[in-house]
C-alpha cells in the first residue's frame, strides 16, 4: 500500500475505526533537540516506487552527515515533500529504521528551533536553564526543563 490512494484507503480505515495514524508520546522541542544526534534544514522529495525519502541538506543545525541522506519513508511522523523542512534524527539515524523524530515544515516552529539549538549547546543544565529564564518567550520551555531537571540545585535563582 505505497501508493497514495492505498494510503488513503488506510488513513480512511484508521480514521473510521478511531485510531490515530501515528501515535507517539508529546515531548517539547528542548527534548526532542536533546535527543536528536542530527538537525538539519533540507529539501525532502519521495521517490517513486521505492517510496523513499531524499533529503538534500541545506544546513546543519547539530551533528553531521553526507549532504544527500536517502531512506525509507517515514509516516510517523510523516514527512513531507517540500523545500526548508527541519528535520530532528536519532543519534542512529543512519541505521535506526525510524530515524525521524520530529519535522517541522512551518517557519515559526523552524524559526524557534534555530534559536533553542545553541542553548541547548551550552555544556551545562544551569547554563540552558539561565538561557531560558532569560527570555519570556521560552517560559513553556523552562517550565518543561525544570520538571526534568537532573540536578535539583541548578534552579537558577
């Protein structure tokens, strides 16, 4: 069922029998950098019929790889065919059959992620945490940040 009105049969069925097409647990996008081993701003086109996904880097945000990555399509979370995407990869994206763990294809999310990144590059908790106290605009982030600290006595004062 690679084809598109295959994926629309099922999408149909899963919507019918009230089911989510892709279920995975919500998690900020500070956990979701932390837990990448790749970001990067590309260019995503599916092949036909292998339905496999090309991504032609434009930039990369954390960690490195060749500037064209081919793999199997993924659909949780779906990925589409479009130019600027940002896309966050497991650590082992490279043999990881689901490497994809998030995408983010709207300017404003892209916009936050290319903030967030550097902070979350600072090499300690209480640094990332002093970042984002001093920003209200990542107040939701800081919140999220707190709840998972693993040093308790880095709440910065």
């Amino acid at each position: 069922m690679s084809s598109i009105p295959g994926r629309m049969v099922l999408g149909f069925f899963l919507c019918v029998l009230g089911l989510r097409a892709c279920q995975r647990a919500q998690r900020s996008m500070g956990r979701n950098i932390e837990s990448a081993g790749l970001i990067v701003i590309a260019d995503a086109r599916a092949t036909k019929p292998e339905d496999r996904l090309v991504l032609t880097v434009r930039e990369f945000l954390k960690g490195t790889a060749p500037r064209t990555i081919t793999m199997k399509r993924p659909y949780c979370p779906y990925v589409p065919e479009g130019n600027g995407l940002a896309l966050l990869l497991s650590p082992d994206w490279s043999s990881n059959d689901f490497p994809v763990i998030e995408v983010y294809t709207e300017a404003a999310p892209i916009a936050r992620l290319r903030e967030l990144v550097p902070i979350y590059r600072l090499p300690s908790e209480r640094q990332r945490l002093e970042a984002l106290k001093s920003d209200p605009r990542y107040r939701e982030q800081l919140f999220d940040d707190l709840r998972e600290m693993r040093e308790r006595g880095n709440y910065p004062n």
